[in-house]
C-alpha cells in the first residue's frame, strides 16, 4: 500500500512508478482525474490522470470500484499513451466504479462560484457531486454503459433533477438527453475491452503470490473522515480505504509505504499551520516545480509539519516512510521543523488536533536543524543524513527511500547508516 501521508502531491507517483518494476499488479483505489502523477523515466515527461502509474512498467493496471472515472478522460488517457508506445491492452477497469457525469462537472464549477470566499477550493473536474450522487445511490456505474437501455433510463431519471437544479439554483444550461446519451453510448465500445471484476482479478493474483501495489491519489489530510473537514476530497485515501475501494480484505495489506515532501505543501483553501512566511514559500515552490499536475494551481508550501505525519502514521498504520524532494531543500542554511502545535488555551501537543477550531487557530513550534548548501548525490551530506535520522526518532518509522531529483532513477534506498 502506497500512500500519501500529507496533502496529496508528496510524489507517491515516483514511488509508485519506482516499485511497480518489482510487481505485477498496480490497483488505484479511489479518487479520479482530479489527481494527476508526474514521472520523469528515461529522459520522458509523463503527467497521468486517471490511469494507474503501473501501466508505463507494463504491469496490470487496475482502476478499482472505489473510483469515480470521467470516461473522455480516461479515453483521452488512452489514445495518449499508445500514441506515445505505451500498451494500456493491461488496463482494467472495475464495473462497479462510479461514472463522472456532465452535469457533475458543470454543478461542481457553479457551486464553487456561489460559495465564493467559503470555496472548498476543488478542482472543478466533477468528482465531490459523483460521489455525492453514489452515496445516495443514484449514480452511474461503469458497468451501465454495457447495457445501452439502462445507461438511458438512468441517464434520464438523472437529468430529470439535474437540470431543475443547474437552471434554477445554478443559472446554467440544461443537457440534452439525446446528446448525453449518445455521447456515453459511443464510449461503451471503446470502454468495454478495459471492464472487468477487479476484485476478483486482484484477489486471484494475491492468491497466485503476485506481487501487488495499492495506489492512494490525494492525500491523509485530505480524507472525507479524517482529513481537514470540509478542505478534503469525496473519498478515503487513508490505507484502510485501499481494502474498500478494491474490494479485498483489509488483512491483505502487509506493508504500508507512506510519503511525504521532506517540506509539505498544500493545494487550495484551508488552515496551514507550518506554511511558509514571505519570500521563501516563492524560492521552495520554484526550487521544487510546485505546480499542480492536472491544474496548473500554485501550491502553498510550508516546512516540514511532524505533527501532522505523526497522525498520517497513525491512521494509516504506515510501517516505512518515503521522503521525497529532499534536493529541494539543499537551498537554505536552516531548516525549520514543525515538531508541535501551540493551541490557543497556550497549551503545546505534538498530536495533531481533533477539534477543527484547535487546528485552524493552533501556531507551530518549531526545532531548527542545519542546512547542507551541496548537491545530493549516491552519499547524502551528514547534515541531510541528520535531518532523515530526526524524521526517523519523531515518528517512529524508518524512512528507507530518499528521494534526490525528478527521475526514477533520483531515489537513494536506506541511505542512513545504523
């Protein structure tokens, strides 16, 4: 199990990318397009969306029921993958995953004009109303699209609500049933090659002694239960999520592999304790290209926060941390480390709050460790050594990946000596 142990964007793609080379399976199991993974491997570039990081090592790629999957995306993926020599004919694509919907998109973009200030600050890509719309059981399956009849009616029923609330409340433009129908009826074709009982094609392979990686998108902080309510996604990303949304038991999970920034950045609205003050937050965020994947959106950037990866490894159950971007850091003679939380009755934790109003007024406290002025190469500087020990001895776990650069092949394994 890989998974993001702050708020998305801790370059679990990289890791995922580098121990796919050692599997056989990759199963993303939750989230959708609003998540993308940037890897760099043999001097190419690859930002994916949708579509599990697996697939450029050739490995089964197993979109899972815990979901949400924009088909023209998810196409688009596809054509661009093959155009450029890689084989999806591995991809498969769980029936029971939940379909993106125009009118989730197009409700999504509104309902964020409207809240104005109070903005979640989402992507705007459709995937909150989706999983609004499974939870109350009247969404649309991947599987509906194979029966041409049902996926009409449901589409119907859908529109017969949808556009009272994008006309009235929303002041947009309807969909036509006829259009939206037609669309989704040309891409079962093209769809039905990839769908497949995903959970049984993973059970089989556990059961064979394959090896398979568990994908999250998104990140601890951002989970619909325990992240940093209401600034989260739809779904869970936490380790535990990863059994539900692939449909396997949670005691097939032997290994979960955390990562993090060696700094920490967030994308849109909501409390930040350790985020960066002046120039600096500018010189990390160029230094580490913090630029959303699928957006574009600048990421807030902040010092390394210990409390929150303190909680990331408790309701994970993480037994290994992966540190990324520690080259990042290389630009700076001190190194600030959030290592508690001072709340507003004056009292300091090094747990991470459990009442939201702690939390959005808490201030950091934070424990200054040398910078290394030098590249990182095949032996880190005793400085940059110390500060992967001091992430060690906080939190308990051992961090066996550093990552050094952008390309696969920039990630030192168990660089700290015992």
């Amino acid at each position: 199990m890989i998974v993001g142990a702050q708020w998305g964007d801790e370059g679990k793609g990289k890791i995922v990318d580098l121990l796919a080379q050692e599997a056989d399976v990759v199963c993303r199991y939750q989230g959708g397009p609003n998540a993308g993974h940037t890897i760099i491997a043999d001097g190419e570039t690859w930002k994916i969306r949708q579509i599990p990081s697996g697939v450029l090592s050739g490995k089964v790629s197993v979109i899972g029921a815990g979901c949400v999957v924009d088909p023209q995306v998810f196409l688009d993926e596809i054509d661009h993958l093959e155009s450029r020599g890689v084989s999806t004919e591995p991809v498969r694509l769980s029936g029971n995953a939940h379909l993106i919907m125009p009118w989730h998109v197009a409700i999504d973009r509104a309902s964020e004009r409207r809240l104005g200030k109070l903005q979640i600050g989402t992507t705007r890509r459709g995937i909150g109303p989706a999983y609004a719309d499974k939870a109350s059981r009247i969404g649309i399956r991947v599987q509906d699209v194979l029966d041409a009849k049902i996926l009409r009616e449901k589409i119907e029923v859908a529109l017969a609500e949808k556009n009272v609330w994008l006309e009235r409340v929303y002041e947009v433009e309807p969909f036509e049933l006829e259009e939206v129908a037609g669309a989704y009826a040309e891409h079962a074709s093209r769809l039905a090659p990839h769908i497949a009982d995903t959970s049984l094609l993973v059970d089989e392979s556990l059961r064979d002694g394959k090896h398979v990686i568990f994908e999250g998108a998104q990140g601890t902080l951002l989970d619909l239960d325990h992240g940093t309510y209401p600034f989260v996604t739809s779904s869970n990303p936490v380790a535990s999520g990863g059994a539900t949304g692939s449909g396997i038991g949670p005691n097939r999970l032997d290994e979960i592999v955390g990562v993090a920034k060696a700094y920490v950045t967030r994308v849109g609205e909501g409390p930040f304790p350790s985020e960066i003050e002046g120039e600096r937050q500018a010189q990390v965020r160029e230094l580490g290209g913090e630029y959303g994947t699928v957006t574009g959106r600048e990421r807030r950037c902040g010092w390394l926060d210990l409390v929150a990866l303190r909680y990331a490894v408790r309701v994970n159950g993480i037994t290994s941390l992966a540190l990324t971007k520690l080259d990042v850091l290389s630009a700076f003679d001190e190194l600030p480390v959030c290592v508690g939380y001072l709340l507003p009755d004056g009292t300091e934790t090094p747990h991470f709050p459990a009442h939201q109003s702690d939390f959005h007024h808490c201030r950091p406290v934070y424990e200054s460790l040398p910078g290394w002025r030098a590249p990182l190469d095949d032996d880190l500087p005793g400085a940059a050594r110390r500060y992967v020990e001091f992430v060690e001895e906080q939190l308990g776990v051992p961090v066996p990946l550093v990552g050094t650069g952008q390309e696969r092949e920039r990630i030192l394994r168990a660089p700290v000596a015992r």
